[in-house]
C-alpha cells in the first residue's frame, strides 16, 4: 500500500458486510456510541473495502476512500443496536443483498477486490 493513506483508530464497534448485486464487495461497518459507559445510540459509517493488512493485534481495513481503519482481532466484532435495525430493516428495502460475515472468517484469505473478478 501506498502512504496516501490516512490512519484511523477503530469504532466502538465493527463488522464486515459481504455486498451482493450488479457489483458486489465487501463493506466495513463502524459504529459509534455517543456515550460508551451508556450505550447511549451514536451513528455508524460504511466503507468499501479494498485491501487488508493484518499485524499481530489489528486488521488494518484499507478502503476505496483512501483511508484505513485499524480494528482490534476478535474485539466489539458486530454491530451495536442501531447498526443492527438498519441492517434489518433499510437494506432489505433497498433490495440490496447482503452477509454479515462471521468474527472468526479467516480476514486474510479473502479477495477484497471481488467486484474485479465477478462474472469472468
């Protein structure tokens, strides 16, 4: 990877979405509370993911934004509530296909650039 990418601490929590359809991919789910102690509900962001680097601690997500997000292995995998309504009830009205992978896939093993090699 080149060094134009900007560095990113993680969310509170995190998880990765295998994107169906005309150009499928894979998306990096963040979501934030706006207060942790309280769970209060925050906000949460999705990143199409490009490539990954995985050191000892960390998965380093890199994405098509030009940024990377370094998320803790096997920690605050999955989506707080709010992230979760929105999965079940916006994206399936949107038609748009989708898996929430598993905590324990083998990160370093998938093709991220899916939407490259589809339909050869």
């Amino acid at each position: 990877m080149t060094n134009h990418y900007k560095l990113y601490g993680s969310s509170d929590r995190w998880q990765v979405l295998k994107v169906g359809g005309d150009l499928p991919h894979y998306r990096l789910m963040l979501t934030w509370y706006d207060n942790l102690k309280t769970q209060t509900p925050g906000y949460w962001r999705m990143y199409t993911i490009k490539d990954l680097k995985e050191t000892d601690n960390y998965l380093n997500f890199y994405t098509i934004q030009d940024k990377v997000y370094r998320c803790l292995k096997d920690v605050d995998y999955g989506t707080a509530t709010f992230g979760e309504i929105f999965l079940m009830l916006e994206l399936p009205k949107q038609e748009i296909p989708f898996e929430v992978m598993e905590w324990d896939t083998k990160w370093s093993e998938i093709n991220w650039k899916i939407y490259e090699t589809e339909g050869e």
